[in-house]
C-alpha cells in the first residue's frame, strides 16, 4: 500500500475552510431564492392595476418567471462549460453589477396603459423590460453556485443537491412571509427598497463564493470532478422524461390556482399557497434523508388524483375551507410523486446544470400550456383536468397489483362510461337512475379505479385511462342544476346557468353570482316587459334604496357613472331622460350581456349602449370633474377585489368627479374579505362621510341577495332619507386600521377581519 503524496495531502481543504465554504454557499443560495421569490408577488402587484387586479396577470407572470428560468439555467450551464474558473465569476459578477444598476424596481417607461387586446404578449413584454435583467441574473444564481461548489473540493462537491433544497426553502419563506409579514406592515416602495438592499447582499455573497472557488486547490476540484468520470451521460429519452415530470406539476400548478382563483374563491393572496406548496415539495425530495419517503408519496398519489375529481364533480360551494385545502393537499401530494421521481432519477454532480435546464425547460411548458394556451383554448378550466390526468402517467412503469380485478373492472367502466356518455350525444337515457345520480357514480368510478392502482406496482396508463374518463364524465354531467353555458376571457370563466325550466338566467364567476334574470313567471308564463333588477340590484336593497334617495334628493334627472357591466341589470335602474355610462374592462362580458340568449337587460333598457372599454382607474380618470351625481362602483369578479379601485388615490379621482351634492356609492358584498371599513377609511382620508348599508333580504330562492354597500358624499345632505333610514349606519374610519393606498393594502387583514366577524 502506497503513502498519499504529502503535497497532494497539504493541498487538500481543511476542515474550517469547508465548513467556512458550505455556510457562505449555503447563504448565498439561500439569499438568492429568498430575493428570486419575493420580486414575484412584488412586482406582480405592482402590475396588477394595469388589468384590473384580474388574477390571470399572476399566471402570465409565472409564465414569464419561467421562462426566465429557463434562460437563466441554460447561462449556467453553458457559462460552466467553460473550463477557465476564472471567467463564469467575472462575468457572472459583471452581470449583476449591470443588473444592480436597474434597481429599484419599476414598471418601464411607456408601459403605463395595455392594448385593447393581446394583454398576456403585452404583459410578457413589459415584464420582460421591467425586470428581465436583475431577473435573469438572479435565475443562473442556484445552478451556477451548485457548480462552483462541486469544483470547491468540499466533501459534499459530488452530491450538491441538497443545496437546492436550502434554495427552495429561501424561496419558500420568501413567499409565506409576503402576505404575512411584508405585505400588511410595509408599502409597495419600502418593499421595493428593502429587496434592492438585499440585492446588493447578494453581490457581496456571490463575491465571496467566487473567491473560495479561485483560492480552493485545483487537485481538489480535479478530485470530486474525477469521481464522476465513470459515470454514464443521460440518455435523451432520460432527459425527455425530467422535461415531462417538470411540467406536469408546473401546469399543474398554474391550473390549481385559476381554479381556486375563479371557480372556488378568488381571494388574492391565494395565488401564494399553491405556490408555496410547489417549492416545498422541492424542498423535501432533495432532502438527503427525505421527510416524506417516495414510495409512500407513489402511494397515495392515485388516492390524491382521486380526491381532486371527487372535489370537481361536486362543487366548491358546500365546505369552502374543505375545499380549498382538499385541493391544495391533494396538489402537494401529486407534485411530490413528479418531484420525487425527479429526484430519485437525478444524474451525477457533472451533469447537474444539464439536468437542471431539462427542469426549467419542463417548467416553462407546463407553464406556458397552463397559462397562455388554456386560456385560448379552452372556454372552461379544461387544463386541469387534463394535466390532473397527465399526473397520472408520470409514476414509473410497473405492473398491475390486481390483474384478476382490473379484468373484471374495464368491461364494467365501458359499460357505465356508455350508458352515461350516450345521452349527451341525443340517443336517449340508457340508465336513468345512473343519469339521477351522477355526481356519485363519477366519485365512484374514480375511487374505485384508484384503489385498483394504490401501490408502486400501478398501470400508469391505465390510471390515467379511469382519471379522464371520470373527468369526461364531470364535464358531461357537472354538478350545476340547469344548463350552463362558459365564456372565457383573460379576465376569468364566466359561466350562465340556466335553471331547471328556464325560470332564470344566472351569471357566475367561480361560485359568486354577478346577475341575474327572471324569464318565466312561477306559472310558468314568460316575464314580459322591461325586466325587474335582481340579485343584489333590486329596488328594495341597498344599492336601489342609494339610487332612489340621490334621485329624490336632486328632483331631477341622473347623470351617474357605474364601474362594471355585469350582466347588465343596473341599464334597468334608470329612468327616462337620464344619462349613465358604463365602464367596464372586460369585452367578453360586454357581449355576454348584450346578448338576448343570456340577458334582456341592455336590449329592453340601454339598447345603444356603448361602455367605455379599458381599466376604469385609467379611463374615468379622463372623465370631466365635477358631473357626475352618482358613482357606482361594482367592478369585482367573482369574490377577487381589484385593489386599485379601493384606495385613497382612487377615491379622490371619484370625488373629483362628482358634481356638487354628489355620492359615491361602493357595492362590497364579499364572502371572504371585509370591505366596509376599507371604503370608509378611504372616503374619510378624502373628508368624505359614509353610511353602510349591510341586510339580509331572506329572499335568496328569487335570486334577490343580501347587499353590503357604501355611500360617501361631502354631507349627510347629499344622500337624502338615507341619512335618516334605520337601515344605513354612519359609520367612522377605525383609527387602527391604516388606510389603503396605491402603494399599501393589506388583503389578510381584510380576510381575518372577516373570519372574526363569523361572516361568510
């Protein structure tokens, strides 16, 4: 046996020096997801305004973060090719110097108003020439600094994986704390500087990375490389398959969220936990010693694909908590199966860069199907059913666990699958008790299908054969009484659902109604005439009760403004002689309305109507101060608020356009999100006073809702007898609650607040 050479054994790192590199390695990584994930909801609500708050701005931004991704993978690993050490940390550092300069954030100059239409191109752009730059750098910040620390010589060079895990909990936190903390305590800019400190941090660290590297031994570098050299590249059908595991939860990801934004409760800030769901799953499967073992996550994973489509057939509205964290689990169990499939197929140290652009590539496919191409496509949330079904084919090939069971089970399934499908196709009920019960034999057919492929042995396909069949069967037959027809926009799916016997029309954005229309009287006759408004439109709530008084007060004809069409009830409100004029974002929803299959509303009251198109913080804007003696402003979809409409900025531009003894009146009825005390401390902020108008009318089976409104005028004069109503109570500003602004809000608090008032 053979003595090591002494000045190899000298040239070897000691044990400080290795732990000096693991801890400033650890932090930069760790900084760098931290920064990498705080921009996102950063600058996304920066943007937000330009398109009405609508949450489809969040899935375009995850597209563009992707990609960026991409981009910034692929610098690293071509920028490690190189085999000068010298030259990926000059360059490297140059960039961000270069990016540095760019900083603070901002939104780029002759970006401040979006087309009539294209909104997901123009959103790309803008955040391409926004933040592209420092973006870009920080993205090759994790493969880059993974590669210098195999070329270190540390001890842990040949397996740096779980690095990335310390980098997807920097991203992580990151993304907890910014409704929690960063959000609620400081505003847009104090965040925006704080990140740019944090920035230069960054340079500081990647810095001190870059000199460890040089000053480490090259024989030690040379060793930890050398024992890969045996190890064999990965084949393409290899690296397909990482693309494909990478997409699959990556769409997933942007479809769980349009769900749970749209179509079960569109709250903000929701948009943060699926997404910080996603990262931990990373977290946890490059774990040297995973919390959550793989093969129990393979497991479970048919039961997971199983629950989400027993949540879709039946609906978000009976248990909304339920709901929302069984689609969240259920998303977190699935995304751990693709991530763990990734992780337990990782190559060698030597070709991490390689299979970590293969990562980002899926990412940005996955993405981009989800979030540019769905919604073109498809006129309902279509992406996740069918990603939901891809899932499926992401488990490793196997055997069948109960082949003698799975004979007897295919010939059963084309037996149902026929006797249900076939009616929608006009040959007529085969199975009429099948047809009554249908949202229980699609849960049926899909659990019993996913026990049969429980265990590490399942038939991929056909697991994911049973999954789109009982998704096939959900959209067939779904969950809504009635018939229901979907509109699809970048602004949300719009559903109308026709009630049983045609008795109304009702339009819906996820399980909020935003209209609707009685077309045949209880004896069944057709309603004629000019249409009664209803839902929260009626004469006897909170919203006619505002119109009626200012119209007494003033004893005149109207000028009013109202910010959203809606299915167009409020063109029935007013009278003959009086000018309003609508304005509303969404195009989509412009033709909904107008169209007489769906609504008669415009066609019987406002047949010439021509709403002004485009955000109405930029549009009214441009509207003459001082004529309007009534604002209305009722411009959520579904239950998502868009802020920029709700601040004090935006109140002042209502008051500058109210003629004198005018009122402003903001419709805030919302299962999630107190509202009420926001208004009030904006029109207090502007020396207005206000009244909140909040009662249950009991009269929901004729579709006439309970209403929370407020109205704010310089004195109680301007509202008329609602001044002196029992039901409208002038209501102060809470001096513990901050005002919202352009650069504040604080949706969580909103949340809590009502959460503690025991209001859904």
């Amino acid at each position: 046996m053979t003595s090591p050479d002494p000045s190899v054994v000298a040239d070897r790192p000691s044990a400080s020096r290795n732990r000096l590199v693991l801890v400033v390695y650890t932090a930069a990584i760790f900084v760098s997801a931290l920064l990498l994930f705080s921009v996102q909801p950063l600058f996304t609500k920066m943007v937000l305004p330009r398109l009405g708050g609508s949450p489809a701005v969040w899935s375009v931004a995850m597209v563009f973060f992707q990609s960026l991704l991409l981009a910034g993978y692929a610098y690293a690993h071509y920028l490690m090719r190189l085999r000068n050490r010298m030259i990926p940390v000059a360059v490297h550092l140059v960039l961000l110097a270069v990016a540095l300069a760019t900083l603070p954030l901002s939104i780029a100059g002759g970006w401040g108003e979006p087309p009539a239409s294209g909104y997901a191109i123009w959103l790309l752009g803008l955040f391409a020439v926004s933040i592209g730059l420092p973006f870009f750098a920080l993205a090759a910040n994790n493969p880059l600094l993974q590669a210098w620390f195999v070329r270190s010589g540390h001890p842990n060079g040949p397996d740096p994986y779980f690095l990335y895990a310390s980098s997807n909990i920097g991203s992580f936190l990151a993304l907890l704390s910014y409704p929690v903390l960063l959000e609620p305590m400081f505003t847009l800019r104090t965040q925006n500087l704080i990140w740019t400190g944090g920035y230069g941090l960054l340079i500081v660290l990647i810095a001190a990375c870059g000199v460890l590297l040089l000053r480490s031994p090259m024989s030690a570098a040379v060793d930890t490389l050398a024992t890969d050299t045996d190890a064999p590249a990965p084949a393409w059908s290899l690296r397909a398959r990482w693309i494909f595991l990478a997409a699959v939860p990556s769409g997933l990801l942007i479809a769980v969220t349009a769900h749970i934004s749209t179509d079960v409760a569109a709250a903000p800030l929701l948009w943060v936990l699926p997404l910080s769901l996603y990262l931990l799953t990373w977290v946890l499967v490059f774990q040297l010693r995973p919390l959550l073992p793989h093969r129990w996550m393979l497991m479970i994973q048919p039961v997971a694909i199983a629950g989400i489509i027993v949540l879709l057939a039946v609906g978000g509205e009976q248990n909304l908590l339920l709901t929302l964290g069984g689609h969240q689990l259920c998303f977190f169990v699935i995304a751990m199966a693709c991530h763990g499939e990734l992780a337990r197929t990782r190559p060698a140290a030597k070709y991490l860069t390689g299979f970590y652009v293969a990562l980002s590539f899926g990412g940005m496919v996955g993405g981009l199907f989800a979030g540019l191409i769905a919604p073109y496509a498809f006129s309902w949330i279509a992406e996740y059913p069918i990603l939901l079904a891809l899932a499926a084919l992401c488990r490793p090939p196997g055997e069948e666990r109960f082949p003698r069971l799975s004979r007897w089970y295919w010939p059963a399934l084309a037996i149902l699958a026929a006797g249900l499908i076939a009616p929608s196709f006009g040959t007529g009920k085969l199975f009429d008790w099948l047809e009554d019960q249908r949202v229980y034999v699609v849960g049926a057919v899909a659990v019993a299908g996913m026990l049969l492929a429980l265990g590490l042995k399942a038939d991929r396909w056909k697991l994911a054969a049973i999954a789109t069949l009982a998704l096939v069967l959900i959209r067939v037959y779904p969950a809504d009484e009635g018939r229901v027809e979907t509109v699809r926009s970048f602004f949300g799916v719009h559903k109308i659902v026709v009630t049983p016997h045609g008795q109304y029309h009702v339009l819906m954005h996820g399980t909020t109604i935003h209209g609707a229309e009685k077309f045949q009287n209880d004896d069944g006759t057709p309603v004629a005439g000019r249409p009664e408004p209803i839902t929260y439109y009626h004469k006897d709530g909170g919203i006619g009760q505002a119109i009626t008084a200012i119209r007494e007060r003033k004893g005149a004809t109207l000028r009013v403004a109202v910010i959203g069409l809606g299915a167009g009830t409020l063109t029935c409100a007013s009278e003959p002689g009086e000018t309003w004029k609508f304005f509303e974002i969404d195009q989509s929803m412009v033709d909904t309305a107008r169209d007489p299959r769906y609504f008669t509303y415009i066609k019987n009251c406002a047949p010439d109507l021509k709403p002004v198109m485009g955000d109405a913080r930029l549009t009214f804007a441009r509207e003459p101060d001082g004529l309007y003696d009534l604002i209305i402003v009722d411009a959520y979809s579904s239950d998502a608020i868009p802020i920029h409409l709700a601040t004090r900025e935006a109140m002042k531009i209502y008051k500058d356009k109210l003629a004198p003894q005018g009122a402003v009146l903001m419709h805030v009825s919302n299962r999630h999100l107190e509202l009420s005390s926001v208004v009030v401390g904006i029109a207090e902020a502007n020396d207005l006073e206000s009244w909140v108008y909040s009662e249950d009318s009991g009269r929901d089976g004729e579709y006439i809702f309970s209403t929370s409104v407020v109205v704010s005028a310089r004195e109680e004069a301007d509202i008329g007898k609602l001044a002196s109503s029992e039901q409208w109570t002038e209501t102060e500003a809470d001096e513990k609650q901050r005002v919202w602004t352009d650069d504040y809000s604080n949706v969580l608090g909103a949340v809590y607040r009502r959460l503690r008032d025991g209001e859904q």
